[in-house]
C-alpha cells in the first residue's frame, strides 16, 4: 500500500488484482488516502434515503435482530447499505460503534468507491459478490485495522439493492466470517424474494375480484377440497341471498346450491 501510495513499483504477487484495480479508481477519484470524506446524509436527506430503502429493511430486519444478540461483544459490527453505499444500519457494541464514530462512520455515511476507496463494501457492489477487504488493502490509511466481508443483496430481477458487512477491529477475520455474511445476505435475498411474491398475489386477488365483480354472470371460484374461495355479488342476487361476504350461512347455503347442480363434479 505503501509503495502504491508513493507511486513505487509494487508486487502483485502481494494484492489480489481487483483490490490493485481498486487502489487504481480510488485514486482516479481523487479519494484522499489519508483522510476521510465527511459527506454523509443527515436529516431530511437521511430520512428519505432509509424511505427508499424500506423494503430492504424490512425483509433485514429479523437478521439485524438475530445479528444485534450474536454480535454482542465480539468485537464484530454488522452493517446494512443500500445500493448506493450509504450505511442505514450499524450494529455492534458500544466500544465498536465509538470506534467507528472516531473515523466518522455512521449511519449516513458512504463508503463507495468514489468517495471512501477500497473497501469490502465498495468492492461487493462493483464487483457483484461476496468480498474480504483486510487491512491494509483498504485504500484509506484509517481503515488499516479494521478487516471487513461484505456480500451483496439482491432483488428478484437481480439488481443489487444493498449490501451485509461485517467489519471488525482487533479480531481477526476468517473464510467462515465471509461464509456468514454470505448466508446473512442470500436470506435477505430470499425474504424480498417471498414479499415480493406475496405483494404480486395481493395485486392478483385484487384484480381477480374486480373482475369477477365485472362479469355480467354470477360467478363461483371454489377451490381445493371444495371450499368456496369467492364470489361475485351478481352470484348473490341470482340465488336471492343476502349481501354479506363474511357470513359463514352465506357461503353455505351458495355451496348447498352448487352441489345440487348438475355439472358440479365435472
């Protein structure tokens, strides 16, 4: 790091190629590797970037809260970013998040590429996968102790809307610590995956209810074992019942007249 800061002939042997890739556009961005970047959202700007991410968060939220028990004293912090790099979550113990405080980490704070260098977090996002930044590979010079595994979270089209990070200070990190992060963010994944299919099947029934109530028949959907699934008001005024769609009698005396059509079996 040193020798590249310094514009000296460095080993490649040493840095993985896309951490060295890394070094090379932060320092095309003009990432100052000594100090850091304050700009971070506040107030307003804040509020409406954790708004935006609200899905994100909700489908986290069970593993913030598993996280924010395990995490504990380890010396571990677990971080939750949008897509952007902008920090919506930090969870870690109260000596870990002054650490963190110290270098002016703090929710609101970005830690892309283009304004806080090489870093797990930036790196999961460019390069689309699960990541390790240790040491002395992050481009700022305050970051050369911690040691972070981020992994990127997807959305069911496969865009990247956020990213999971552990970072820590004096412990030391292992494959296992990517491994957890890993299955942290494939959950998450997973989660937005389940929300967003129930969210298209709210819109379905809705629809489907609208549209039966269009229909000049009356209309019957009765659905496995031969519970009546719904119906539309014309089915109700055809058979001279009276409208109340949550009366159990209602629907009982519409299956009652169903099984004595004909058809019904077929």
């Amino acid at each position: 790091w040193s020798k590249f800061i310094n514009n000296k002939e460095i080993n490649h042997k040493v840095i993985s190629p896309c951490v060295y890739e890394s070094w090379c556009r932060s320092r095309d961005f003009g990432v100052d590797p000594y100090s850091m970047d304050d700009r971070k959202l506040a107030g307003k700007d804040l509020v409406q970037r954790i708004e935006a991410a609200e899905n994100l968060i909700e489908a986290a939220w069970p593993y913030i809260e598993m996280v924010e028990d395990i995490v504990g004293d380890t010396g571990l912090r677990f971080d939750l970013f949008d897509a952007e790099g902008y920090s919506l979550k930090i969870i870690g113990s109260e000596e870990v998040i002054k650490q963190a405080e110290a270098i002016g980490f703090t929710v609101g704070s970005n830690r892309s590429e283009k304004i806080a260098g090489t870093s797990a977090v930036a790196l999961a996002i460019h390069e689309n996968k699960p990541i390790q930044v240790l040491g002395p590979e992050h481009f700022n010079k305050l970051h050369h102790t911690m040691n972070c595994s981020a992994a990127p979270v997807h959305n069911s089209k496969g865009e990247i809307v956020g990213v999971v990070n552990i970072s820590s200070y004096a412990t030391k990190q292992s494959r296992e610590t990517l491994g957890l992060v890993t299955s942290i963010g494939k959950t998450i994944e997973n989660r937005l995956a389940l929300n967003k299919t129930l969210e298209d099947l709210i819109v379905y029934n809705d629809t489907l209810s609208k549209i039966m109530e269009y229909l000049p028949q009356g209309i019957a959907y009765i659905g496995v074992g031969g519970i009546l699934e719904r119906y539309n008001q014309k089915l109700l005024t055809f058979f001279d019942l009276a409208d109340n769609r949550n009366n159990k009698t209602v629907k009982n005396q519409i299956l009652k007249i169903l099984y004595q059509i004909d058809c019904w079996q077929t």
